[in-house]
C-alpha cells in the first residue's frame, strides 16, 4: 500500500492545485465584467460532448490495457509488446465512425438544440478535434498508469490542460484574441495538445514501442480479449451517457438552454474539488488491482478496497461541508454573476452524490479487473435504465436546474448500492468499518460548529475564518480517532519534513 499511498498522495496534491488552476478559470469566465453565461455553458458542453466521442470510440480500449498489460508485461520482450498499437487503432478508428455519425445527424441536433442552445450548433463541429485530443490522450494516460506514471499524466490532464484554458483565457481579456469566436477554436486543440505532450514524454523514456506483428500474447488471449472489450465497452458507454447525459439535457429540455448549463457547469466544478482524491488513488492502484487479481492475492484487494473507501470518504466529507458552509457567500464576495447563486442546490445534491460513490471506495475499477468484468455492462445498463427517464422527468417537470442533480443522487446511489451487495456476495469484500460512521458523524459536527459560529458574518475575512476554523476542527478530529492507516505515516512524513522528531510535537 505504500506505492500506492504515496502515487495517490502526490497526485491528489497534483490534482488539487489543478483544480485550484480550474477554479481561478471558473471565476474568470463567472465574475462580473467577464464572459457571458452562453459563453461558459458552451465549454461545458464541449466537455460533456467530447467526453461522449471517447466513450463512444474508444471500444473498450482502457479496460483492454488495465486488464491484459500484466500479461503482455510478464511474456513479451519490451519492443515485441504490441497492446498500446491495437488500443491506438481501435480508437482512432471508432472516432473515425463518431465523425461519420457526427456528420450524419447534425440535422437531429440542430432541431434538438437550435432554439435553446444556438451557439452550440454554431460551433458544432469544433468539438471534434476537442474530442480527439481526449480520445487519444486517454489511450496513452491508460497505458502510462500501468507504467505506473500516473503523476505525470495527473499533472498533463489536472494542471496543464487548465494552464492553457487559463492563458486563452487572459490573452482573451487583454484582446490578443479579440473576441469569443477565437477563444472556443483555439480551446478545441487543447487537449490535442496534452496529447501531444504525453506521447513525445513516451516515446523519449523509450516506452513507446509500436508494432504491428501481432504478438503471441495477442493470439492467446484474442477471444477473451474481445469478449472483454464486448461487454466492458458496453458498460462504460452507458456510464458515460449517465455521466454527461444531465448537461446535454440542460441545453436542449430547459428554456434557460446554456445559462442553464453554465450554472450547473459552475456547480460541477465545485464538486470536483470533493472528486480530486478518487482521481489520484485510481490511477494509483489500476496496476496494483489487475497484478493482484493475475496473482490471486485477495487479501491486497480487500486492503485496497478499504482504504480507498475511507480515504475518500475523509477527503470528500470534509470537502463537501466546506464548500458548503462557504457557497453562498463565496458568490457575493468574488462578484459573480448575478443568477449563480442557483447553482447552490445543484452543488448540493452532485456533492452528495461524489460523497456516495467516493465512499464505496474502488468498486467499479476491482470489478473491471477481475474475471467477473461482464458485471460491468450489466450494472452500466441498470444505470442507464434509470438515469434517462429519471432525469429527463426531474428537469423537464419538476425541478428544471436542480434536477439532473437530484437524478444523479438517486441513480448513483442505487448504482454503487449493487456494486456494494456483489463484491459482498461475490468476494466477500466490503469497504466499511466503524471509521466510516466517526467520518460522516465528525463532517456533520464540524460543519453545524462553524454554521451556528460565523453563518451571520459575511466577507473575504469570515470566509478565512470559517474556513480555518472548520479545518482545525476536521483534521484534529481525523487524527484524534485515527480514521485512516494512511493519515498516520503522512502526518509523521511532514512533521519529518519540517525537521521534527516523531513525538516531538504531539497529535492535536
């Protein structure tokens, strides 16, 4: 678990500062005097739509790659190991069929988004070259974890990709891009460009050989391969359409179309913060699971399962409660636009949904690398069934923004709910313990503390002192019931940093 805590740590620290790079972008596109709320809702559906190109052409290629490279690592020689050349091909050649279909029902998407999101048929076919950027830099990321460099790719995807939204966005302000219309061109090669980055960091460490003999291991494992990449593409496909299907939504059902998007892309992205720690200890212990599962050590996997669970419940808690303690006033003090304040609810129920599927730790990654992956389509479908009408339902007659969000509660909880019973039926593994209780019990004290004290006081000054308060509160208390093995080795880790002796200065 050290490996893996210590890859997990370094890249939520990573994907921390990315989504701090990320929420300086969101002030910028939100505040007042800035671009318009059209403008904003048109990059979170860019997102949304490219994230639906690579679920739709990647055909199963990332679960090939977490699944088989053991195998083909443990047979073959370095330059003989063909799995990254059929995942490229495969890809590029489903997203050659998603521009085929692209082009094919442009006329369905413009009577479906003409009238409440025009500016996205304006730009429509600028999202393809963002969509392929995403497709082949998730392929190479996909490889690059079992390479165990999943800092560096934390890094190109978290940071880098925001580094450059951000410097399109200043040179925007300054009038080097003049107006919007060079602004959303120059961002649809962005992440072409992280693409880019990874690959010539591949290929310089030399581990990048392509070929195009069909190997051994190829051969061998041929009819399992395809079965695999069957029923896994079929479960992420329909995940994915769960995923970005409440954005897409937003812009064709609500009559607000991409205002609407805009708010619930602001609320989103402030979710993300609960999000970071599950990106970092994914990408962390993908490797570890399938060399796990190839050498039957359930014993790792349990562990693994455990401390995913309350790693990321601790982080997601905490974060939840104090994004939520400081939203509203957050608004007012940064001078948002006037009619963000919306996003406040939809913030709400997304942030409890991140809590959910965040505390049932790495179910879904323990799922697609063991032999029983075909419970991964089975459970997307189930997924799917009631993510659609249920979203569509909410939105359309009842809640308008707030309800996707409130879907989205539902469905991921009854998803990750299935998740849970089958690794306890299947394996015997369940990520729970009493710590689980003290976290959510310790979140919900910390934050009703830090309400009853500063919710009347406003202003950047009570912003810090909520928000300083709340954190003495919180890490004092994840420390004093020592709710993670993790917590431990990393709090004796900076104090050794900071040249003190272990004891030295005793556990608050």
């Amino acid at each position: 678990m050290s490996q893996i805590r210590r890859q997990s740590i370094i890249s939520s620290v990573m994907v921390y500062f990315g989504f701090a790079l990320g929420f300086f972008n969101t002030y910028l596109f939100t505040k007042e005097g800035g671009f318009s709320k059209e403008e904003y809702g048109l990059t979170g559906i860019f997102i949304a739509v490219a994230n639906l190109m690579f679920s739709l052409a990647n055909l199963g290629m990332p679960s090939y790659i977490f699944k088989f490279y053991p195998y083909y690592n443990d047979n073959l020689d370095k330059r003989k190991n063909d799995i990254l050349t059929w995942a490229l091909l495969v890809a590029l050649g489903g997203f050659c069929f998603v521009v085929i279909g692209g082009i094919y029902f442009k006329d369905l998407i413009i009577y479906k988004f003409g009238k409440n999101s025009p500016e996205f048929v304006k730009y429509y076919y600028w999202i393809f070259p963002f969509g392929l950027g995403l497709t082949l830099y998730s392929i190479l990321e996909s490889y690059a974890w079992q390479l165990k460099k999943s800092i560096f790719t934390n890094f190109l995807r978290e940071v880098q990709f925001r580094a450059f939204t951000t410097i399109l966005i200043v040179f925007t302000f300054i009038g080097l891009l003049g107006e919007f219309d060079l602004f959303i061109k120059i961002y649809s090669f962005t992440y072409l460009a992280i693409a880019l980055i990874l690959l010539v960091y591949l290929l310089s460490k030399g581990y990048i050989h392509l070929t195009f003999k069909v190997s051994v291991v190829t051969k061998k494992y041929s009819k399992k391969i395809l079965t695999l990449i069957k029923f896994i593409y079929g479960g992420t496909l329909v995940y994915a359409i769960a995923g970005v299907f409440d954005t897409i939504l937003l812009a064709s059902v609500s009559t607000n179309g991409l205002i609407a998007v805009a708010i619930y892309s602001l609320a989103q992205n402030m979710a993300s913060l609960i999000q970071a720690p599950q990106r970092g200890i994914i990408s962390s212990s993908i490797a570890a699971l399938a060399q796990a599962w190839k050498d039957k050590d359930h014993n790792r996997i349990k562990r693994i399962y455990k401390q995913s669970s309350i790693n990321q419940l601790i982080f997601s808690v905490g974060m939840f409660a104090l994004i939520w303690l400081n939203f509203s006033d957050g608004i007012f003090t940064f001078h948002l636009q006037s009619g963000y304040l919306d996003a406040r609810w939809v913030f709400f129920f997304i942030g409890l949904m991140r809590i959910v599927d965040m505390g049932t730790g790495v179910n879904s990654q323990i799922i697609a690398t063991s032999t029983l992956w075909k419970f991964e389509f089975f459970t997307g479908i189930i997924l799917l069934i009631l993510t659609l009408p249920l979203n569509y339902i909410l939105t359309k007659y009842y809640f308008d923004i707030v309800g996707p969000a409130i879907a989205n509660l539902i469905t991921f909880s009854v998803y990750n709910a299935i998740r849970f019973w089958y690794l306890q039926k299947k394996f015997n593994m369940q990520p729970f313990t009493k710590e689980t209780l003290y976290t959510i019990i310790l979140g919900i004290t910390a934050f009703y503390c830090c309400y009853f004290l500063f919710d009347r006081y406003t202003g950047f000054l009570w912003l810090v002192t909520r928000s300083t308060c709340f954190i003495a509160i919180y890490a004092s208390g994840t420390l004093l019931l020592k709710l993670s093995s993790d917590i431990l080795p990393v709090w004796n880790t900076i104090l050794k940093k900071l040249g003190k002796k272990r004891g030295e200065v005793p556990l608050p």
